[in-house]
C-alpha cells in the first residue's frame, strides 16, 4: 500500500499526548540521545502505534546508530530529553515549522514535514498519504515512513540536504525525497551495506 484511505485530518488541537514508559537502549555504543515520541490531539493517529514505529526505525542498524558512535533511547514525556519527534496535522505542522524558521508550504498548504531545534516535526499528511516520488515509485508507505523519520531525525544530528551521488542509484537519507529524488531511486536509510550513503550538498 502506497498511501492509506480515507480522509486526514488537517488540524487538531495543537497538543500532544507524550509515549510513556521507557524503550530500550538502542545502539552499542558512542553518545547516548534520548528522545520524546509525541501525537497531536485530534489527529485520530494510534500514540503507541506511532512510537513503536519511530522506535524500530531508529533503532535499525541501518538508521543512525548503525556506526557505533551514537546511542539512542526513548524516554517519558516527564523525563528530560534532547529531541522530541512529533506527529502533527498539516496546519499545526505548518505552524510549529514556521515558528522553527522553516517554510513546508508547496501549493498554498503546509506538504513537508520539517526539524527544527529539539523537534523532528512529522507531517501527518505526509505519514498517511506519502510522498509523490515514492507513489511513482510504487514505494509502500512504510518504506516512506522509514524514510521520513531517518530524514528529520537526521537533521537533528546535525546532517544537511544532499544530491544524489550516481544517477539511477539509491539516494542518500538526507537527500528531499519527499519532493525531489535528483535522478536517485528511493532509499530510506542513512546507511547501506553497512555504511553511510552519502551525496554531495546542496
């Protein structure tokens, strides 16, 4: 399935329910980030189906921890945390990236989903419906979600936009996916037979 049926909401109530409880450590070693799963109220999105997912993406070996050189752990709401990764409806998703300093408008609406400090801000349209590049593709939803959450949480860790390094290849994790693949064919993850796929900036 490319994209799920029926409609999105477009607006919720602007707050989150925090994932309780505490996930396990991923990664064997390097710095330790823990981090926050968070579902807007009045987005009809399951908070526990969604934390789960953010926690087998970030916690693959083909995700960021795959180098050694960074641990990750989800941790409650209460508790102190570096980053938080939201799902939020297009219009609070619009707002909170503007506030961040970040436009994800395409066509009058707010489309991508976008990081600012501290906050992985994903679109719900973008979690339901996927992204245009990948439905060409005939790319599953889950594999975009893949993709969408390597991607923000990677901007967290400091990376930036990339171009695709070899036409017709698989484009790196921090390339825009959602709205371009530069002549690459989707890819979700930061890394590939274990190591960093990496395209030139832009």
């Amino acid at each position: 399935m490319t994209a799920l049926p029926g409609a999105v909401p477009t607006r919720g109530t602007g707050t989150f329910d925090y994932a309780q409880g505490w996930s396990k450590i991923f990664g064997t070693s390097g710095t330790m980030r823990r981090f926050h799963v968070a579902v807007e109220k009045g987005s009809n999105e399951d908070l526990n189906s969604f934390a789960t997912q953010v926690e087998a993406i970030l916690g693959d070996d083909r995700s960021w921890i795959g180098d050694g050189r960074l641990r990750l752990q989800r941790v409650p709401g209460n508790v102190k945390a570096s980053f938080t990764v939201y799902l939020a409806t297009r219009e609070t998703a619009g707002r909170m990236c503007r506030i961040g300093g970040v436009a994800i408008d395409v066509g009058g609406r707010p489309y991508t989903s976008c990081r600012s400090t501290g906050r992985a801000i994903i679109n719900l349209d973008r979690w339901r419906l996927s992204a245009q590049p990948y439905i060409s593709a005939k790319i599953t939803l889950a594999v975009y979600r893949q993709y969408v959450i390597n991607h923000e949480v990677g901007h967290e860790l400091g990376r930036h936009h990339e171009g695709c390094p070899k036409r017709g290849g698989p484009a790196p994790v921090m390339v825009q996916q959602t709205l371009t693949l530069r002549g690459c064919i989707p890819y979700p993850w930061p890394r590939r037979d274990g190591n960093l796929l990496q395209g030139p900036p832009v």
